[in-house]
C-alpha cells in the first residue's frame, strides 16, 4: 500500500449502501500506511447538530470546493466518493457500479492543486444490509407516507436522498459480517493548473475515465476472489450473512 500512496493524495472510489464504507476505509488507511484521511460528505449529513458533530469528530468535512481548496493548500489527505448521495443508496441491480453522472468536481480541484488520484475500490459493504424497499420506491411506500404525513419528508427533500429500507442480519438492524476487500490504485496523474486557470474538458475526461476504469478493473478482480474464497465462511457466517 504504501508505494502506491504520494504525499498528499485525493483518494477516489465507488460508495457503498449508507455510505459506511468510509468507517472501513479510513481506520485502514489509518492503521497501515499512517494516514489520516478526511473525508468529504454531502452538506445534508451536517444538518443534523448530533449527527454532524459525530461526523466531523470523525474526519468528514463538507464537500465543498472551498473547504477542499483550503485542505489541500495545507497538504491534507482527502477522500471522496463522486456517486455522492446518489451511488451510497443505489439499487441492489447497481451494486458496484459508479454512478458519477457528470461529475468532474474532483478532477477539477486536484488540477488546481497539484494532487495526484489514488483510485480504490471497497467490495462488501454493499452486503451489510438487504433493501426491503429500495430507495426510488421509498417515497411512495407505506413508510415513506407515513414519514411525509408526519413531515419528516417535505416535498423539498432531494430524491438522491431518500433511503432505502434496510435488513441486516437475522432481519434486525445490525450489519451482516461480511468480509470486505479493499484495493488501491496506481495513482492517476493530473496535470497541474493552478492560478484559477481553466482545465480543459479533454483533460476533465481523460482522469475522470482512467480513475473510474481503475476502480472497476479493481471491482471486478475482488468480486471474482470473494466468490472463490466464499466457500471457506464459516456455518455462523454463512447463516447470518444469508
């Protein structure tokens, strides 16, 4: 791992069902190539006082191109998910797929700051929890009524936010143990334009493209080892990861 991390690197890879697959990235980056990361989240996770406290204490920070500007003036390490919201409550038919749309925001921000993209790639998260009821259908599930009529849904609310019904293990709310593999890239080299000067869209292209074929080639590769090491789980994990 550590040769394949610079001084100072934006880490970028796909986002998993609830977005906890940054409390399995970070404590890793952590504990075996002594780095702390930050990770970037969606501005609505901070709204709640409790919840954004929690978070922040955490590492996250705002995703938000001057909070990111001023982060990597300082040389901080810095983690972000491009799928966003929209990618960490995908459906079960788009597991491990990226769903970036048309973002370029982070080519964008490491061009003007001169950091190079480590792509990485999580397998398992996805499998912590079943989805009852899938995000696009939530809002017009029983739940997702009852929630609106007690206006906890307003018609505000933005749909690459709405949830998912969750299952974890033996039908509770607790994750299914599942193991999870985590890969990282060599790292994608971006030009340097710095001085509010413009990145051309060939170049927004060209990093967005080979960061996000790493990620799948990466994807592809764990998903073929889990399924081949899937046979020396244990009864009790078999059971509760069903």
């Amino acid at each position: 791992m550590r040769a394949l991390i610079h001084n100072a690197a934006l880490f970028v890879g796909n986002h998993s069902g609830f977005g906890l697959d940054g409390f399995v990235i970070c404590p890793i980056l952590y504990h075996e190539a002594g780095r702390f990361v930050r990770a970037m989240g969606d501005n609505a996770l901070l709204q709640n006082p409790k919840v954004g406290d929690l978070l922040i204490k955490s590492g996250m920070i705002p995703a938000h191109p001057e909070v990111c500007g001023a982060m990597m003036e300082d040389g901080v390490d810095l983690l972000v998910f491009p799928g966003g919201a929209h990618e960490a409550i995908k459906s079960e038919a788009d597991k491990y797929s990226l769903l970036w749309k048309e973002r370029y925001g982070f080519v964008r921000m490491a061009a003007r700051h001169g950091y190079p993209i480590t792509p990485f790639a999580l397998v398992g998260a996805d499998e912590f929890y079943d989805q009852v009821i899938e995000s696009r259908e939530f809002a017009d599930s029983l739940p997702g009524k009852l929630l609106r009529k007690a206006g906890v849904l307003t018609d505000d609310w933005r749909d690459d936010m709405m949830p998912f019904i969750p299952k974890g293990a033996l039908s509770t709310l607790l994750p299914k143990p599942q193991h999870c593999y985590l890969a990282f890239g060599e790292p994608v080299s971006v030009p340097h334009y710095p001085d509010g000067k413009t990145v051309p869209k060939s170049v927004l292209n060209r990093v967005r493209d080979e960061t996000a074929a790493s990620i799948d080639t990466m994807l592809r590769d764990m998903l073929v080892l889990r399924a081949q090491e899937k046979r020396n789980d244990s009864f009790i994990r078999r059971l509760l990861s069903r």
